[in-house]
C-alpha cells in the first residue's frame, strides 16, 4: 500500500521535529504529524497496538496525487532503557523507548495507554497540555489525565471495569459511561478500554482526513467496528458484579457487617451496626496488601477501622474507632464473591 513512504517518512522525523503542528489545511506530506505513544512500566500493548495500526496505516492523495502516510510514530518515556508491558503472570513485551521526555521531537498528537504512569509523565502531560497539543487516552490511561489535572472539570471515560475507581479517585472528572471515547476540551479526549483506542484514533483521522480515509484505514486493518462512527459503548449488562460479606462483634457483643460489592474491578463497601439501625452507611478503603484501613461514614459519626488480613484471606482483624474510643473488631467472610 505505502509501507515504503513510511520508511521515507521516518527518515525526515529530524527536520520535522522542530516544525510544531501542521495547519489543518496544509498540502500532505510524508510525517507531518507526529505522533508520540507515552509509556511506563506495564504498559498495555494493545493500548499501543490499535492506535498505532490506524496512524500506520493511513494515507492520503499528496499534491502530486501520489500516496501519502502523513504520520510519523515514535515512542516516549522517562528514560530509553527498556521497560515490560503488562502482562500478568504471563511472559512480557519488552519496549525500548525512543525518546525520553526531555529529548522527544515536539508531538502533534499524544497517545496515553494503560500503565504505572509516574511523576515524569504527569509532569511532560501538564506540559504538553499547555502548549495545546491533543492528548488521547486508552483504558486506564484516563487516569494518567486526570492526575496531571487535564481531566478536572471534564466529561471523560476509561475501561467498564474501573468507573468506580475513576469516579473514587477524581471527583471533579464526570464519568461518561456506555461510548467508546469522549472529547473533554478542544484537544483532549479519552476512550474506553482496549479497542476503543482504535475507534478513537479511527476518530482523530476522520476529523483531520474525512470519514473515506478513515473508512479506507479500518478496511485496510479489516477493522469492522463501527464504534468510531457510531461512538457505541458496551453495554452496562457486561459488567460483572461480585459481592462478599463480612461479619463480627465489636469488643465480642454489637455485631457490625461490612457489605462489599465489586463492579468489574471497582469494590465498593457499606456498613450495618443493626443494634443501632445502621444500614448501608457509605465506607471508603484506604490500603493495600494485607494491610487495611476504612474509613465509615457513621450517621453522626466519623468511624475507622484498621486491620489486618489473615493468611488465608478469610478474616481481618484490627480496630474500630469511633467518637475517641477503641474496640476490638474480628471482620469474618461470611459469603464468598458470587
């Protein structure tokens, strides 16, 4: 199709580094837009993949007719050693950065996949958002936005699995739920998880190069999702739920039940004390590992419990604190997740 042309492409990526964004309406040609992928450790790789595939592989008619691949890609990191993407127990993608932040040409477009992120990229991310670059994210690379603030204020999405974690962790970010991507300001957007990275490149092309190169890139991928036209999320009924409860007595008398209810991979907690007509009241988790802290929203009262985990994951036992007074409190599983 045009694999050579972007060899050709590559080889200009130095003369093209200083040269700031391309004017929408200016003639084709081979790297105008350059396309920097942002990552950390554990990044996911179809997060990279899909949105890499659609700028490789469109084209468009140059001034002379001839075909043109007007993206240049390159990948950027705090540092050029090598980093593993994610991949759970499984045997990792090693990435070699092509840049670090402090040398990387100037992006006219960002990529953010799913990652452990750090002070650096949210440091380049303000950085890059001051200077009115567009910015996109994959699955969980919403919360890369949001914690360099892109996000505040904003309507965005993320991967179904975590809209309770975005929700907890950024307030002021209003989770858009059931679409593929979401345009948070005139240069930011975000999609949902893992293909929707394709349906939002997809997005970006139409808007630059028009709904038939965009058609022409998803058929030459054999891509045949509609969402980047359609902006058709999943649906709700996807999400799995699993619920667990845990019971005990505070000091061995009032008996407390802690309800936890996880949506995809987003636990939520509420608390009952029923001798005092306590339902439901809101709990929030701080913590991780073995070690535990909620912090309860009591009617009238501010309470915390912390704890500890035993080894085989069926009981945490630690402090309830409430009103300046302490008692003992054993949190036993009384329901397995379902």
């Amino acid at each position: 199709m045009k694999h050579p042309l972007r060899l050709a492409a590559l080889a200009l990526l130095p003369a093209l580094a200083l040269a700031g964004p391309a004017p929408t309406d200016a003639p084709p040609h081979p790297g105008m837009i350059k396309v920097a992928f942002a990552i950390s450790r554990h990044v996911n790789v179809m997060d990279i993949a899909g949105p890499w595939e659609v700028f490789a592989d469109t084209s468009v008619k140059g001034v002379d007719g001839a075909e043109v691949a007007p993206y240049t890609l390159y990948t950027v990191s705090s540092d050029t050693r090598p980093l593993a993407s994610a991949g759970g127990k499984q045997a990792r993608l090693t990435l070699t950065p092509d840049y670090d932040f402090d040398h990387a040409p100037v992006p006219d477009i960002v990529v953010v996949p799913a990652q452990m992120g750090g002070p650096e990229l949210e440091a380049w991310l303000k950085r890059i958002h001051a200077r009115h670059i567009t910015v996109m994210s994959v699955c969980t690379g919403a919360f890369e936005l949001a914690r360099a603030g892109l996000l505040d204020g904003k309507r965005a999405t993320t991967h179904h699995w975590y809209f309770g974690n975005l929700t907890r962790d950024f307030p002021a970010v209003t989770l858009v739920k059931q679409v593929r991507y979401v345009q948070a300001d005139p240069t930011t957007f975000t999609a949902g998880g893992l293909t929707s990275g394709v349906d939002l490149a997809l997005h970006l092309v139409d808007q630059r190069f028009g709904r038939d190169v965009a058609q022409q890139t998803a058929d030459f991928m054999e891509y045949l999702g509609t969402g980047w036209k359609t902006n058709a999320g999943i649906s709700p009924l996807a999400l799995p739920v699993t619920r667990q409860d845990w019971s005990g007595r505070l000091d061995g008398r009032t008996e407390v039940v802690l309800h936890q209810v996880t949506y995809g991979a987003s636990p939520t907690f509420t608390f009952d004390i029923p001798s005092e007509h306590i339902a439901d009241a809101p709990a929030s988790l701080v913590g991780k590992g073995k070690e535990a802290q909620l912090s309860i929203a009591l009617p009238g009262h501010a309470a915390t419990f912390a704890g500890h985990m035993a080894t085989d994951g069926k009981s945490v036992t630690g402090t309830f604190r409430r009103d300046g007074h302490s008692q003992a409190l054993t949190l036993t599983q009384q329901r397995a997740a379902d």
